[in-house]
C-alpha cells in the first residue's frame, strides 16, 4: 500500500514555554534611563542653592564693597575690607580666641569622650548590664537636647556677679566669707573661662554617644580574651578601643572643629563679648558689625574669613582621613 504526501503526518508546532508565574514581570525604561531620577533631585538642589549658596555668594561679593546697609549705595572698595581686616587687633583677637573655644568643642570634650564611653561599655556594661549604662549615656547627652538659650540662661543664672548667683553662694557657704566674683563681667580669665566651661558641658555627651555606638561592632570576646591575657582597663583601651573606633573619633573631630570655629550663641548669651570685647569670636564679631558697624561690608569681610577658613579645615580633615584610609588598605 502507497502512501501519499497528503498521507504524511503533521509536524508538531513546537511546544511555547511557559512562563514562570514567579519571574518578576520586566519593566520597560523609558528614554533617558537613570537620567530621570535626577528630577527629584531638583528642588532639594534648588533649595541649597537659594539657602545656603546664594547667601555665601552674595555675602563674598559683598565684602568687597563698602555698604552702609539699606537704601544706601554700595561703592567699590577692591582689597581694602580685607586689608583692613589684617590689621585689626579685635579680629585677629577674636581668632586666638577660637584656639581656646576649640580645646573647650572638640579637645576635652573628644578625650573625656573615649574615656567615659569606654568605661561605661567594658567596665559598667559588662559588670552592670547593659541598662546602667544606657541610663548614663542618656544622661550626658541630657545637656545636648536643651536648647542653647536654656544653656545660656541657666548658667546665667549660676553666675551671676555679688551674692545672687549660686555658685558664689555656694563658694561663700563653704569658705565662711562672701564671696562676690563677677564671673562673666569680671576679667578675661573668668569670663572666658565660664564660657569655656558651658561649651565642654554641652558638647561631651555628642561624642560619648558617637563612641559608644561604633564600640557595639566591637565582638566582646576581644576584651575577654584580653582580659584572660592579663590586659587591664589601659591596656584593652589602647589596644582595642582606640584602633576599632578611629573612623569615629574622625568625625566626631571634623564636625565639633566646624561647629567651634562658627561658635556664637554662647558668647552672645553669656558675654556679649565683654569685658571690653575680650571675648569676641569672628562670628559674634561678624554680628556685631553687621547690627553695629557702618560697614555692612567690613562686617561681609569678616564672615567671608571664617567661611574660607572652615572650608580649609575641612579639606584638611578629609585628607587626612582619605591618606590614612589609604594606607590601611
């Protein structure tokens, strides 16, 4: 029996395969790719630029100008702002001042720092549990949730000159003599010194928290193993703390170095600067010209000055940390 082509079976389609109902369904991109995400990048951009860099162009521009502020007009003065301010005792005063307002931000309050964050981690949290020493950290960090008005008032109220304020009180209790010093107003000394004393109060709990949240990725069986070894509370600190929280202590550095060289509220609140201007830092100087001064542009000048110099720290501190990331790598 012949057979004929018409007589041939049917080739089979081939079978589609199916779908996984798992796979994730592809969404197509659109023109212009990663591109598109940067629109939601446009007003957070628009809002720096308006806020913080127009005001710093603007300021910069001005301090080449002498201005006698509102409707007066502006003339040229070239170099002569900051000429002028190179050769002010009270500016270059105000600067040596900062020297002093950054062993009081960033120097005592970052040492005293390691030292309490590692004894309420390795010492109380391990002896005491964990809770005790969370307690005491919330404590120190008490000072930087008050608002620094309150800071100011309340250590206004401490001090105050003669017998009402508390700490001659207390002086005058314990000496069996009145005791009157005028703490704020008196001399340099006392007044730089009673502002010295609020910065370290306030600022110590910022690094006591930074430094006991990088000792958390720290494994606790580095300090038995070490205690085991004989190593004392030094010796772990030195040998372990340190070198495990260094990125730490860098930043708490940088920020509490930028946050020193543009210090105002507290000298505003407690001083006004005094006695006799002794206490002036460039910022409150940059103020005080700014309501005070006839010079809109002197005053431009001055703030323009500690803007360069909080960049320059700034890249100082971020190359250091980028030579010294380098090296470890």
């Amino acid at each position: 029996m012949t057979t004929t082509a018409t007589d041939k079976p049917e080739a089979k389609a081939p079978k589609r395969r199916r779908k996984n109902s798992a796979e994730p369904a592809r969404i197509p991109q659109r023109d212009g790719g990663k591109w598109g995400y940067w629109l939601y990048f446009i007003p957070g951009i628009a809002l720096v630029g308006l806020i913080i860099f127009y005001p710093i162009v603007r300021n910069l521009r001005l301090s080449f100008f002498h201005w006698r502020g509102g409707r007066a007009e502006e003339t040229f003065a070239g170099l002569d702002n900051w000429i002028a301010l190179f050769q002010d005792d009270e500016f270059i005063r105000s600067f040596v001042n900062i020297i002093l307002v950054v062993v009081a931000m960033v120097i005592i309050p970052t040492l005293l720092g390691l030292v309490i964050a590692a004894a309420l981690f390795d010492v109380v949290g391990r002896r005491f549990g964990g809770g005790l020493s969370s307690f005491l950290r919330a404590t120190y960090y008490l000072p930087q949730i008050l608002p620094i008005a309150v800071a100011g008032v309340l250590f206004g109220w401490l001090l105050k000159p003669n017998s009402e304020g508390v700490l001659n009180q207390f002086l005058s209790a314990i000496t069996g003599s009145d005791v009157t010093v005028n703490w704020l107003g008196g001399s340099y000394a006392t007044a730089m010194g009673s502002v010295m004393v609020l910065m370290i109060w306030i600022q110590i709990g910022y690094p006591i928290v930074i430094f006991m949240a990088a000792l958390q990725r720290v494994d606790p069986e580095l300090y038995e193993a070490s205690e085991l070894d004989g190593a004392n509370w030094y010796q772990r600190f030195r040998a372990i703390t340190l070198p495990m929280i260094r990125p730490e202590v860098f930043v708490v550095s940088l920020t509490t170095t930028i946050a020193a060289l543009k210090v105002f509220a507290p000298v505003f609140i407690l001083t006004q600067g005094g006695p006799n201007k002794s206490t002036y830092v460039p910022s409150f100087y940059a103020y005080n010209e700014f309501i005070n001064g006839t010079d809109k542009g002197y005053a431009a000048a001055i703030a323009s000055a500690v803007f360069i110099v909080v960049t320059i720290v700034a890249i100082i501190f971020l190359r250091v940390q980028t030579r010294s990331e380098k090296k470890e790598a």
